[in-house]
C-alpha cells in the first residue's frame, strides 16, 4: 500500500471533510474519495462515513483504530528514512554548534575536523559562548549541539553525552605575590585571602569547597569564560582557577597548580535538545562524537590526585 494512502487518511480525519482535506493536500476530491475506498476495500472495513445532509465526516470505531495504526506506520516510515539518510555519505547541509571558548580548539581538532573530512559535503557554524548562551540557543533551536566545560542549568531539559572530567587549576603570574609553592599540593584551604580571578561556572563550587574550611573565597575578578579570568592574572594582580582537561591548556609562562580537591571538577558534556528531532545530518555527527568519544582520553596524568597529609 502506498505510504502516502495513509498521510492521506491522517489528514482526512484530523479535517473532518474531504473538501478541506483535498485543498491541504493539493489533491482533486474524486482521487482522495477514490484513495479511501481503495483503503476500505483493501482492509475489507467501512472506514469513515457521513452523516445525511451534513458535509463533515466521522470515523467508524474500524476508522478511529485504523487511524492511531496509520500513524504508527507514517513515524516507522520517518524513522526509517532517517536511518537510511545517516548511512549516506554524501551528507549535506550546515550543522550548528555553540561551544565553550576555552575548549574550541579541542572541540574542533577532536571532533569537527575528523567529521568534515568524512563529510565534505556539510558546512558548519560555531559560537564561542558561556554555557547560559548554549543552554539558550539550544532551547530556541538557534544550535544543533553544544559543548560546555561547565555544569548545565535545568540539565532534565537537555539530552546529553559527558566525556573526560576537567578538574580546577590555580594558574598564576611568576610575579605574583601570593605564597604558593608550585612544587606542593594545592588545597583550598590555602586559598585564603588571596585574590582569586575565576568564571562564573567555577564559582559555586569553588565557594563550597572554601566554605568547607571555613572562610569565603576572596573573588577579585568573575567573567563568563576561562579566557577572560587567565587574562586577568597576567600581570601578577592574582591567580585564576579554572577547569582544564590538562596543563596545555594554559597560556605560556604562567605557573599551574591542580587543587587537591576531588570535588573541584566538570566533565566535558556535549548536549543537544530533547524535544526537537535532529536531522540525518545531525544524527550523523552525534554518531561519530560517540565513536570518536569512546576512544578520547584526557590528555595529563592528574587523575589520581595524592592529598597532603
């Protein structure tokens, strides 16, 4: 039976009338009157009928179970085409991502780049964004994906794949006045009175941690992004904690100290949303970050972390 039989019946009973009906699907009366007989007759049951005198329509109870198997069929043949579409290697069409500026070049090294080589056929958009502007373009459909090296606000609203954990760093300026030994595990509470840069996703839990050992984290610059705060501690004028998957991370000629804190850290989350279906081409990049994911690791050694005594 044909496919289109059955968007064609949908859209009959969800019209109510085979004049409205045939005008919204561009379709004479006669051949839309003609497709529903074919149905009944195939089906051997009286489908719709029409009340004397009245030009609306109504299901029999043969219709309204015939009806719900309809569209049953039509989403089994969406999917079906869906899948078929993923397995096309020509695969066209712009993909959109918002990603978290300190991991843009991981993101694109990691995964766009493999991806586009792949598929030399699709185009590709990307905001560098703080996670509030990911979760927004996400939600308005405005982004296919986004990746975030920061926990997610009301993350129920989003489906999402996390991969490595990105754990706190104290970067700092050699100039820097602030006591630390490079050479020494770093705790919070060692945090003290120093002037602390930091972003603003950072900033809940490094607070928790503090307030664990009692004081309040003395925050001397906040900013959207890792970028800006790493920025700020140039000159020595404090020290920044950041998340990083690893000490490449950083700019050149700052010192790095991992906090010793098993708390103080995020895992890289690629996500996307939940009520809007991805396209062929979309689904095929969600694939490939899932192969290529299964075989990423983090790139430092300071998984482990040993506390001070």
């Amino acid at each position: 039976m044909d496919f289109e039989f059955y968007r064609n019946f949908i859209t009959v009973a969800e019209t109510g009338n085979l004049t409205t009906a045939s005008k919204k699907l561009a379709l004479a009366q006669p051949a839309l009157s003609a497709q529903i007989k074919t149905l009944e007759h195939y089906y051997g049951a009286k489908l719709i009928q029409t009340a004397r005198g009245k030009r609306r329509l109504t299901l029999t109870e043969a219709g309204e179970a015939f009806l719900g198997k309809a569209r049953q069929i039509c989403r089994t043949e969406e999917t079906i085409l869906l899948d078929m579409q993923s397995f096309n290697k020509k695969a066209s069409g712009t993909l959109r991502f918002s990603v978290s500026p300190a991991k843009s070049t991981f993101f694109i090294n990691t995964y766009l780049r493999p991806f586009a080589a792949a598929y030399p056929e699709v185009c590709f958009q990307l905001r560098e964004e703080a996670v509030s502007a990911q979760t927004r373009h996400i939600a308005e459909n405005s982004s296919d994906f986004a990746f975030a090296n920061a926990p997610l606000p009301s993350p129920q609203l989003f489906a999402a794949h996390k991969t490595q954990k990105e754990y706190f760093y104290a970067v700092y300026s050699p100039q820097a006045n602030c006591g630390l030994d490079p050479q020494q595990p770093l705790t919070p509470k060692q945090l003290q009175n120093i002037p602390v840069c930091c972003n603003f996703g950072c900033y809940s839990l490094l607070r928790k941690a503090c307030l664990k050992h009692g004081f309040m984290p003395k925050i001397r610059f906040i900013a959207t992004t890792n970028t800006a705060a790493l920025a700020f501690v140039q000159d020595g004028s404090g020290i920044a904690i950041v998340s990083a998957g690893g000490r490449d991370d950083f700019p050149q000629g700052l010192l790095q100290q991992q906090l010793a804190d098993d708390e103080l850290y995020f895992e890289q989350t690629l996500f996307w949303s939940k009520k809007d279906r991805l396209s062929a081409t979309a689904q095929l990049f969600l694939d490939f970050y899932l192969a290529a994911a299964k075989t990423d690791r983090p790139d430092h050694q300071d998984l482990h972390i040993k506390k001070p005594l």
